[in-house]
C-alpha cells in the first residue's frame, strides 16, 4: 500500500478548501485593478469636469451619474441649452467589458466614446478644439498631463484616454450574485435562484451572458413581435447602413439594473417587472406569470454590487486664459 506524502496531503486540503466557481453562462466581475493612478486621477477630474461643455455646466457625470448607478434616470438625458437628449444613458458602469459602446456600437471603446459627448451640439456642445484649450489654460492641469504624457501633451487623445482609463476602473464586483456563483449557496433568496434558474430555461442567457451579463453582442429590439416606441432611434443601422440592421442595438448589461431604470433605448419603462414582461413578450413569444415576473426580478436585484467609492476631485481654478462658458442661448 503506497502511502500518500505530507505534500500531496497539503495539496489536496487546499483543493478542498477552495471555492468551486460554478460553470454558468453568468461570469462574476472582479474588482478594478489599478496600474496607472495618475492618470485614473486625471482621467476622474476630467469625468466631473463641466468646463469640457459649452455651458460649463454639462460633465460626463451629468448623464452618467456615479450616485445613480452610472445613469441620470431620465428617459433621455438633458444636453446643451436643455436640449431632449435622443436616446437613454446607458450605464458607464461596467462599460469597460461592451464589445463596443453607445446602443448603436458607433465607438469601439471608452476612448473614442469619450470623444463623442463633448463635440455633440445636442449634448456638451463644444469642439475638441476649445475642449483642448480649456483643459490647457489651466496649469494646475497642464502639470498632470506631463507627469503622465510628457511635455506639450493637452490634446483630445490624451484628454479620452485619462478619462478611459478612469471609467476602466468603474466596475462592481461582489454582488450577492457573484458570491452566490463563487460557492455561497446563502448569498442569494430561493427566490433569486429560482429566477436564475427561470433566466436560463426562457434563454435569457443567448444574449444576457458573460461578466457583464449582456454587452457582447447586437440584437434586434422586437426579434419575435414589434418594439412599440415614440423613439426615432433605430440602432445599427446607422452605423453599417444594412437594412439588416434595423432595430438592432447593443444588447445592454443587465448589472446594477435595478439602479439603471427607466429601461430600454428609448427609456419608456419604469419597473424591473414590466421590463422582464416586455422582453419575455417580444424577444421570446412567451408570457411569465405573477410568479415568475417576481423570481425574475428578485434574480435580477441579486446582479448588484458593490458602487465605486468616489471621493470628488477638487478642480483647478479658471483664469484669465480660459475660455469662458456659454450657459445661455446658442
């Protein structure tokens, strides 16, 4: 008989003791692991920054709240000159894990989203070029910037990259989910599980999947019956220009959504459980009862973590070089 040794004995203890990670379509997020905190701390005094607007008022944070889960609960954010912004904020936590970001996948990361908001006359209402200006008139700001790029560096790349780099680090982890799928069976209600379980079975889980729970792929809003909306908005199309990609949009995270209401692209629904009814509807051709839509529900609540702590950055001051906002009148 071939005695096993200390070793092995060691070995197979800490196997043993060790968290089973279930296989699941469902993948835990981890925390934010930070390699650059000067130019994450660049890129958060810029997210808050309403001087990258025409206005002076407008921020990234304007629309994608970090108090509010990453959105303004608006059915469509307010922009420039209280303008109806035409579309609803998509959530900016967790947006590091999208194959692309917008509903219509026009950006192909953070960066090039970044970019967008601030030269877009109906949301910040600037150009790049007085963006630039305004970060590189302060010298508090043009200190930053060369610690972290090198001499002469304001400019709109460097300006979406910090902020990227920030936004990277806006993730949730430890949700009751996720500790539930780590091996603590107690983490989440029966109720929860049994709505899992249901998410599965009705193939929520064919586009809702990954760390994320959706963000990887584009489908078509109103696959089995029509999407009923007032929202002009429709989708991919207008980026690729196929007929194909009509109503198509990217399918959204399904983190955090109990925070991230009203739902949709065109932010019409107010409740989790009119949402789960409207998607088991037009995507599926199926009905949920009572019973299920409350599952459903209590599932999905069990999807949110832990909110980033923020500690608000003190801004550099304007002088006499700074542009000067423009809140009123075009």
């Amino acid at each position: 008989m071939k005695l096993i040794s200390p070793l092995c004995l060691a070995i197979l203890a800490a196997m043993s003791a060790a968290p089973v990670v279930a296989k699941e379509p469902i993948e835990i997020i981890k925390p934010a692991k930070i390699t650059a905190p000067e130019k994450v701390e660049l890129g958060k005094m810029l997210f808050f920054e309403p001087r990258l607007s025409k206005s002076g008022f407008i921020s990234c944070n304007s629309c994608h709240n970090l108090s509010l889960g990453g959105v303004d609960a608006l059915p469509t954010s307010i922009g420039h000159n209280w303008q109806e912004g035409p579309i609803n904020s998509p959530t900016v936590l967790n947006a590091e894990y999208g194959l692309a970001q917008f509903w219509d996948g026009r950006a192909k990361d953070l960066k090039e989203q970044a970019g967008g908001p601030i030269a877009n006359p109906g949301e910040m209402g600037y150009t790049h070029e007085l963006a630039v200006s305004t970060v590189d008139s302060m010298p508090a700001y043009q200190a930053r910037f060369e610690g972290i790029y090198g001499k002469n560096s304001v400019n709109i790349d460097n300006i979406t990259d910090a902020i990227a780099e920030f936004e990277k680090t806006l993730v949730t982890p430890n949700s009751p989910f996720d500790l539930y799928l780590q091996g603590d069976q107690d983490a989440i209600t029966a109720e929860a599980e049994a709505g899992y379980q249901l998410f599965k079975n009705k193939g929520c889980t064919n586009c809702h999947n990954g760390p994320a729970v959706g963000g990887t792929m584009y489908m078509k809003m109103g696959l089995v019956k029509p999407f009923h909306t007032k929202n002009p908005a429709e989708g991919r199309i207008a980026v690729t220009g196929n007929d194909a990609d009509k109503f198509v949009f990217k399918v959204p995270t399904l983190r955090n959504i109990e925070l991230t209401y009203p739902y949709f692209h065109d932010g019409a629904t107010w409740t989790l459980a009119e949402a789960v009814n409207t998607m088991a509807d037009i995507q599926l051709g199926q009905q949920l009862s009572d019973k299920e839509t409350l599952e459903m529900v209590a599932f999905l609540k069990s999807l949110t973590g832990e909110q980033p702590q923020i500690v608000l950055p003190i801004l550099p001051p304007s002088n006499a070089n700074t542009p000067k906002p423009v809140p009123f009148g075009n």
